[in-house]
C-alpha cells in the first residue's frame, strides 16, 4: 500500500511511473490526498473538541469544590453537548478512514524507474539468456504425452478425484517430483535461506498483508465456514509472519524458504498452451523471502537473480530472464525478473519463476518496521523468488532430457531421486 506521505510529495513522479501500466492515476492519487485532508481536519476538530471537554471537566471539579453548584451544571450540559459532537466526529472519522484504505488498497504499486513501458508479456525486456536448446531424438514428445507412456502422472485420474487441474504424479513421477523439492530446499539453505513449514490456509488479514486481496480474490480457494483461504504461493504465509514486527536494523537481512503446495483458481483458457503441467489449479512450490533495509533491497534482488541462475545451470536447462514491463507487472511489485526455460518439445518458453522487489508496498500494509541507528521506525522492502516453481521445470526436464529409449534424469538430481533414467 502507497504511503499518503509519498504521495504527497512525489504526486507527479507517481503518476507519470503509473502511466507504465497503463493506468491514469491522477485522478485517484488526488482522492487520496483530498479523503487524507479531510481525515486530518476532523482528527484536528476531534482534538479540539477533547481539549475543550478536558478544560471543562476541570472547571466543574473547581466549582463544586467551591460550593458553585449551579455553574457547574450549567457547565455540565456544555459537556453533555462536546460528548455528543466528538461522537459524531468519531463516527466520521472511521468512516473516512475506511474509505481512505479502500481507496489504497486499489492502488497498485509504484514502478521502479528501470521498468520498461508495455502493454503486455510481448513488451517483457529479454536481459540474459543462457543454455543450448538441445536437438531432440525423432518423434520426441511433449511432456503429457511423455508422462502417459511412462505412466509418471495421471492428468485423467486427476480429473476423477477433484478436478481438470489437479494432476496425481506416481511412481519414478511422484519421486522426482520429491527430488526436486529437496534439491531446491537444499540450494536455498546453502545459501543462507532459513528453512520454514508454515500453513497452507491463512486468514483475511494476511491476504490483505501481501496483496492478494482484495486485488485477487476472485483467483483464491475460500473456505467460506471458517473465513480462509488456500494459499497461492508461500510468499504469503512467510511474509506474514513478520506482520506487525519492529526489528533492530542490525537483524536485517531476515531471509527464509519453504515448500508448500499453491492453489489457484484460474487455470487460464483451453488449448496446448496449457495443457499438461503448463497450467495447474494445484501445483508445488519452493519459495525465498527477504526482509531487507531499504538501502540494500535492489543489491538482494540482484542475488536473488543470480541464484536462480546458478540453479538452472546445475539443471543444464536453457533458460532466460525477462525484465517485466509496467503492463506485465505484478499488483504489488516494483521491480520484477521472471525466469523462463525454453521446451524444446512444444517448441516455446515457458514460465518458471518471479524474482520480485516490493521495496514497502507489503511492508506498510504489514507495519513491518525496523529501528534505524538512529532510533526511527522505517518501513523494511520485502522481496520474494520462487526457487522454484515445480510445474514447468518438471515439464522441461521430461521434455529436454528425453531419448529415444527413456528419459535421463539431470546428474544433480540423481542422488536425490536414486535412479539415473524413467523408462
């Protein structure tokens, strides 16, 4: 959420950055500060109004005391009626206020100055590219048809259970998939990445935390009995658990990942482009959180990135990373890197992770601060990374690694899967 303060001051700035997403912001932003006048206008009458009540009740004290028990009566009722008016003033000033944050909360982030301008995934900026696209053996075969010959995953079995969505990985399927959970647990660890199992339902309030909600909601599981939601990544959950925090700037960086499965609602339209594991209403997920001093946020960022690469690489998969355009760009971003593998199979790149800095858009939603030396509370940047996103990366081994007689399984991942070959 978009400090009022900021908007203030850089009002012009914030909606020329808006245009890059195509978003004409002027007259929102002046919303905001016209509700934000009108909250400070009836906090100052609300302060008046206690003030004078205060100086009142001090006077009636006095004549009492003094045997003026007519004049403090008379006194009295000017209370009775400065208690009627700071209630209404009270009841406008939530309703204000109410009205304030809603407005916010429709407000997305501010685009980093490096964003480019665009409408869509086509006006993404291509920074890297790495890896040789492999030449496939004759007759290769996408990765649905790959997992029904080796019997790996049942997307049909998926569908009787719960649903189109909801694939059901078995066998060699089921530990590779396994394998490649820890393999991707174990990376970020290394890398300093502090290992969490948190829940995969939250409430209201940390949807509203990260940013799902309520730009989202109509794209989450909602448990409507108890009022919460399936989680569509493990950024929300972990980012939530320092919702309301004050750290001491020396504790910064606070960096951890987890393993959850995600669950989302669009599965997108018909066609190959989804089909398989492109799109999924249920997928696993390993994910890296930071909360960094906003002074070493972009520095993260860049790590972040290159730790992905190193990842990929060890996969010997081809991969590149876009810089995404204001159009592409998530709700709460400032700043987003997506990786992308290239299938040789179904000859396109497919998505497989969003390296993102939010800089203090979560954060003033969360109140997650951090003591500067100084002694000032500051709002502290959260960024996320999916390390990875299993899908696609799994479609993209099975795809990549095929030959004529089976598929190979990656050399790093051999230990963790203890076979060397499906087929």
């Amino acid at each position: 959420m978009l400090q009022v303060a900021l908007i203030k001051e850089n009002l012009e700035t914030y909606i020329a950055q808006l245009k890059k997403r195509n978003i004409e912001a002027k007259p929102l932003l002046e919303e905001v500060l016209a509700l934000d006048e009108k909250r400070r206008s009836t906090q100052t009458s609300m302060d008046e109004k206690l003030a004078e009540s205060n100086k009142l009740s001090k006077e009636i004290g006095m004549l009492f005391k003094n045997g003026e028990g007519a004049k403090a009566n008379q006194l009295k009722t000017q209370t009775g009626v400065l208690k009627e008016e700071s209630k209404k003033l009270t009841e406008t000033l939530t309703i204000v206020q109410e009205e304030l944050d809603k407005l916010l909360y429709t407000i997305p982030n501010i685009p980093h100055p490096s964003v480019p301008a665009g409408n869509s995934d086509e006006d993404n900026e291509e920074i890297f590219a790495e890896g040789e696209i492999p030449k496939l053996c004759e007759g290769a075969l996408p990765h649905w048809e790959l997992a029904k010959k080796y019997d790996i995953i049942d997307f049909e079995l998926g569908v009787k259970i719960a649903g189109a969505g909801f694939p059901v990985y078995k066998g060699k399927g089921a530990r590779l998939q396994r394998a490649l959970i820890n393999y991707f647990l174990d990376k970020n660890a290394e890398a300093g990445y502090k290992e969490v199992q948190v829940p995969h339902l939250v409430n209201t309030e940390s949807g509203y935390g990260t940013g799902q909600l309520p730009d989202k909601e109509g794209q989450m599981y909602h448990v409507t009995g108890d009022d919460l939601y399936l989680i569509p990544t493990a950024e929300v959950p972990v980012t939530n658990m320092f919702r309301g925090e004050l750290y001491q700037e020396n504790k910064l960086p606070i960096t951890y990942t987890g393993y959850t499965p995600c669950f989302r609602r669009e599965a997108g339209s018909y066609g190959a482009h989804v089909r398989g594991l492109n799109r999924l209403h249920q997928f696993d997920k390993v994910e890296i959180v930071r909360v960094e001093h906003p002074n070493n946020s972009y520095a993260a960022l860049d790590n972040m990135v290159e730790h992905v690469k190193n990842i990929l690489r060890e996969l010997k998969l081809p991969f590149r990373v876009l810089r995404l355009c204001g159009g592409d760009l998530g709700f709460t971003s400032a700043l987003t890197y997506d990786f992308e593998l290239f299938s040789t199979a179904q000859d396109r790149w497919l998505e497989i992770s969003s390296v993102s800095n939010f800089e203090t858009y979560q954060a003033n939603r969360l109140k997650l601060r951090f003591k500067d030396t100084d002694g000032k509370n500051k709002l502290a940047h959260t960024l996320n990374g999916s390390s990875l996103a299993l899908p696609r990366v799994l479609a993209g081994i099975l795809e990549n690694y095929q030959k004529a007689d089976g598929i190979e399984i990656p050399e790093v991942l051999k230990p963790y899967c203890g076979f060397d070959s499906i087929g």
